[in-house]
C-alpha cells in the first residue's frame, strides 16, 4: 500500500475513533484498541489490506489517540537512546551514539502540541506561551525537556532521553568498558563504606547511569532519599526508599517546589543516605552541608568539563544562594565530598570515566586531591575506536577512618 494512501487512512480512522470517544465519553485503551482493530477490518474489505498492513495502521492509530503518536516506535526501540523533535516536520533520533534524521513527521504543529501536553499533564506540570519552558518524564522513567515559541524560533522542540528498562549495574559498565574490574570493586567499597561521592562531567557523558549504577552498591536495608528535578533514577535494591520531585511554579507564579526545599525536608525524614540527582544552583549548599552533618553515603551530580571546572562552578553554585566568604565555600566542599569521579564521552562516542581521585582537604587556597585511577589513552583502534584504559595510579587512599569503621579491610 502507498505510504500516502496509508497515511489517509490512519487519519480517517483516527478521527473517526476521536469523534466515537468524545460521543461515548472516556473510553479505556482496552476499548479503543478494540474499537480501532474493528474499523481497520471494516476498511480492509474497501483497501485489500495484509494482515501486516492491518496491524501496523492499527497501532499507528492506537498511538496517535492514546499515546506518543509516531514517536512511539522510537519509545519501544530499545536502541534509540535519544528522541530529537525540531518542529513537526524535523526529527532525529540517536542510536548507539549517531544521530540520524528519522523518516518520520508529524502531520500538523497542533498535533505536536497535544503529544507535549500529554506528556507534561501525566506528571502534573503545564507548559505554554508563558511557561514556554519544562522539564517532564514518561512513565518508563525518560527524560523529557520541551521548549516552545516564542522561546523557540522553529517551533514546539522536544527533547526525549530515553534510559535502560532495567538500571546498568558496575559489572554491566566493565563489559563496556566505562571503567576496569578494579576501580568497580573499589567503588563499591567506598559506597559500602559510606564515603560522600561526586560526579562530575560534561552533556550526555552517563552521569545519571553511572549514579543510578553507584546506587546499586547501598545496602538493601538502609533508607534513602532520592531528590531529582524529573524523576529518573531506577534503585530496585532498596526497600525502605523516598522519591521526591521538584515540581513548577503555576500559571500565577505560585507553588514552585525547588530542589533546595527538598533537601531540607529530606533531613526530617530520617534518610541514611541523600541522593541528589543533580545540582545546578544555590541548593548545592544545601547538599553540602547534608554531607557535612552525618548524612554520610550521600551522591550527587554536576555538570561540568573536569574535576577542578566542578568545584570551581560548585564554588559558584553555592556564591549564588549566600553571602560566604570564597575560602568558607572551599573549606565546605573539601570536608564534605570525599570522592570525586569525572566521565567524559570522548571523540568515538565512547563514555569512559576519566578520574576517580579523592579529595584530601584545604589548603593554600586550593582544594587538594590524591588520584586514584585516570584514563590514559594509547591511540585508535583498527576500527577508529579510542585504545586506552582506566589505570591505577602508585597513589592510595588516605582517608581510611570510614573503612576502619565499616568494617572493611582492604587496602584501597
């Protein structure tokens, strides 16, 4: 069949299901799938459809009604990692690291429109001319961002980072090759151990993996708290667990929930552990000084180009909320972070980690760090691949006392 004739009929027979569920009132997914796998059959007889043909434009229609439209099959392909929509006429998507224009369109702008606000009304957020700008999740935990005009010049722009059914663990970041056998297993350790650990790196570089893949070292039987703009994180491991969102301010400018209120209401929850997804702004102070008053065990994000680019925009991040002096700020961070990882996504698309130091303390006006393993490259493969490895440096770790006092022996 003709991808024209195709289309107009998946049109046809979404307005005609659209108009039978506004006269019949709310119907479930279970119905209408019933009722569209009825109305394509009755077409067939007119089209002379294959029964390829017939399931293909019944779930095209099925996903236009009830759920992404023609961006779900880019949902259900677990290859696509990322979902770029530049405007209703342009999207690409990402798979294993390349991007590629997709041949695939929406039918008109509004229809776009009603996609986004679907998604952002499921989580109980609005976007529109006034609020052009919002950050959302799907129901399998992907991370949504959409931008609309006026911000955004080529219209409605939405952004879909899509993230594993099930959370990568370390072992599944060995295989990889996001880091060696040996820097998991000291990882590990030091998450047993309760060391306050920070991660840093650039866009798209797997800081929410790694973190998610870090969680999954916390013992079953302690209580977290997990604070995150959008919820996205996956931690099946733990029972006693709390999942706070921020959530947007109203179309009246009210009921704003920030990051930084979240953490403070986190501390009277009795957490063990903090997990804050990522921090942009003046809740890093908050998030340091959680680390600084026995909330030990506590992980975070950032973004930023390398471990010192981290602590010098944490040094900014926590300027913009308080009036403190500059060796304060630095004293704060160099007692609360213990462990440092930075990731970087090199130049084959590759995400490796490229530094786990730890941090030793302030002194002379500068924050000093003991290096544990870096990332030391030996060239390209045959195939245009980055050759090199995360490799233990003749340094150890200094720091021992939470070791000692967990119990664990070994020599890190």
């Amino acid at each position: 069949m003709e991808a024209e004739r195709k289309a107009k009929l998946i049109k046809a027979i979404a307005e005609e299901m659209s108009e039978k569920a506004e006269s019949e009132g709310i119907l479930s997914d279970r119905d209408i799938m019933e009722q569209v796998s009825e109305a394509v059959f009755r077409r067939s007889r007119l089209e002379h459809l294959s029964a390829a043909e017939k399931v293909e434009i019944a779930d095209s229609v099925f996903n236009s009604l009830r759920r992404l439209d023609i961006l779900q099959p880019f949902i259900d392909d677990g290859s696509v990692t990322e979902i770029m929509v530049n405007g209703p006429g342009d999207i690409f998507v990402e798979r294993d690291g390349v991007i590629a224009k997709a041949d695939a369109a929406f039918d008109s702008r509004e229809k776009l429109e009603n996609v986004i606000q679907a998604i952002v009304s499921r989580v109980n957020r609005a976007v529109n001319e006034s609020s052009p700008i919002v950050d959302a999740r799907l129901p399998d935990g992907s991370r949504v961002n959409v931008v609309l005009p006026p911000v955004a010049i080529n219209g409605p722009i939405l952004t879909i980072r899509k993230f594993p059914e099930k959370p990568i663990t370390m072992e599944k970041l060995v295989e990889l090759g996001t880091l060696t056998w040996e820097a998991a297993s000291v990882l590990k350790q030091l998450v047993l151990a309760r060391y306050n650990i920070f991660i840093s790196g650039g866009t798209s570089s797997g800081k929410t993996t790694f973190l998610n893949a870090l969680s999954g070292c916390i013992p079953q039987d302690e209580r977290i708290i997990t604070i995150e703009d959008s919820a996205e994180l996956k931690i099946l491991n733990i029972k006693n667990i709390v999942r706070l969102e921020t959530r947007n301010a109203n179309s009246e400018g009210r009921g704003e929930i920030t990051i930084r209120q979240l953490i403070r209401t986190s501390l009277r929850m009795r957490p063990e552990r903090i997990i804050v997804g990522e921090v942009r702004g003046a809740e890093a102070l908050d998030m340091l000084q959680a680390m600084n008053t026995g909330h030990d065990g506590s992980l975070s994000t950032g973004h930023a180009n390398s471990t010192q680019d981290m602590f010098s925009r944490l040094e900014t991040m926590v300027l913009s909320g308080a009036a403190m002096p500059l060796e304060a700020v630095r004293q704060q961070i160099a007692s609360a972070i213990d462990i440092i990882i930075h990731l970087a996504r090199l130049r084959d698309r590759s995400r490796k980690v490229m530094e786990i130091s730890e941090v030793l303390g302030y002194e002379n006006g500068k924050i000093v760090l003991n290096q544990l393993f870096c990332f030391r490259e030996s060239g390209n493969t045959a195939d245009g691949r980055v050759a090199g490895s995360l490799v233990r440096t003749p340094n150890r770790l200094k720091n021992t006392m939470k070791l000692t006092m967990a119990g664990i022996n070994c020599e890190i």
